[in-house]
C-alpha cells in the first residue's frame, strides 16, 4: 500500500524537525545559547555524558549545560553526523554518530568521537524533543589540551 502525500510529508516534515533538534543541541551548547539548549529537553528528559553519569531532568541539565565551556571563552564543536531516524507516531529514536572538534596550537583536531543514541517524542507544542540522550564515547584524544581561548590569531 501507497502511503498518503500527506502522511510522506508529514514523515519528511518530522524528520527534518528531529534534525534540527539534534543540531540544535551542538549550537547551543557550543555557543551558549541556554534557552535554547533547555528547550531541546522534556522536563523529565534524561542525559547521559561519559564524564558525568546520568543527568536527570531538565533543571539538572540545564544546571549541566551552565558547567560546560561555550564560546567564546572556549571554542569547540559538537558535530552530529548521519543520523538515522526511525519514527513510531509521536516517538523517535536515533543513532548518530558525532565528533568533538577543539583547537590544539590553533588546528581544528579531533578530541572525541562516538555515538549517540537518542529517544525523541513530539511535544504537545509539536517540537521534538529529547526524553533520552545517551553519549557513547568511542575515543578520546591522550595527552595534550586543547587551546584555552578563543580562536587562534
């Protein structure tokens, strides 16, 4: 069976506002956008970074994001690549992997890699937003820190 223009375009139009989620989540934890980051979270959302365990809703995340560095007193990126989407109604789960870029003697080097595995659901406003984020981390750059300011001049 054919599905509906309207249910491919609303599958099309749920994927692309998962994404934006997603890439949301680098952005403003990067840049430290924090209304932004808190609203990527349902209230009761979990987070789970290799370094800190599990944080458990959106007051302690958003207290989380208060401690992690932003730009421009320290500059990195989150990057988010291929995200695989798999929606069931108002549900989402996605595995993606992603990379941490830093600055090491003002060169883009990677810091970390791995993998994200995500639950997502469709909010009563209609965004899509993290109940669970799990960060798996696969490799961790050894020794050497990276640049403590902003960018290289």
């Amino acid at each position: 069976m054919i599905a509906s223009i309207e249910s491919r375009l609303q599958l099309l139009e749920d994927e692309r506002e998962i994404q934006r989620t997603l890439h949301m989540y680098g952005h403003a934890l990067d840049y430290g956008y924090e209304a932004q980051f808190v609203d990527c979270w349902t209230e009761d959302a979990e987070l789970f970074w290799p370094a800190s365990g599990i944080i458990r809703g959106r007051v302690a995340i958003q207290a989380a994001f208060r401690q992690h560095s932003h730009a421009p007193a320290v500059v990195h990126k989150h990057l988010v690549i291929d995200p695989l989407i798999t929606i069931q109604g108002d549900r989402a789960s996605v595995d993606s992997m992603f990379a941490r870029l830093d600055p090491y003697d003002g060169v883009p080097k990677i810091r970390a890699f791995g993998r994200y595995r995500d639950i997502l659901v469709r909010c009563a406003d209609g965004r899509w937003r993290f109940v669970e984020r799990r960060a798996e981390l696969e490799a961790r750059r050894a020794g050497g820190q990276p640049d403590a300011g902003g960018p290289a001049s």
